[in-house]
C-alpha cells in the first residue's frame, strides 16, 4: 500500500508540472473530445500520462 501511496504523490507532482508537450496535448487537443481525460492516473504499478476513464479498455478495477 506504501508504494501506492508514493505513486499517487508523485502523479500529483506531475500533474502539477507539465510540460510544454503536455500542455499542447492537452489543451490543443484532448479538450475538445467528447469524454473525459485524465493526466497521471496511477494503474498499478504505473503511472499513465493520459486515461479515457469511459474507454474501459479490458483494465479490472
């Protein structure tokens, strides 16, 4: 559970600090789809920089 934890910190870290490439993703891009998308989801062991919660793509919560 402790790694979780350290994960889910460091997410929120990176979320903070975006770069110049994930702003224009983001922003440029992303803002205009029709679902929701989230940055620095923790997935397991893993960090992913973007996440279609809606998507569902085969992940068992």
């Amino acid at each position: 559970m402790k790694t979780r934890s350290i994960l889910k910190h460091h997410s929120q870290e990176l979320r903070k600090e975006m770069t110049k490439e994930e702003r224009h993703i983001r922003y440029d891009f992303l803002k205009s789809l029709p679902c929701t998308v989230n940055r620095q989801k923790v997935i397991g062991p893993f960090i992913a920089d973007f996440y279609i919660d809606s998507a569902k793509m085969g992940l068992n919560d």
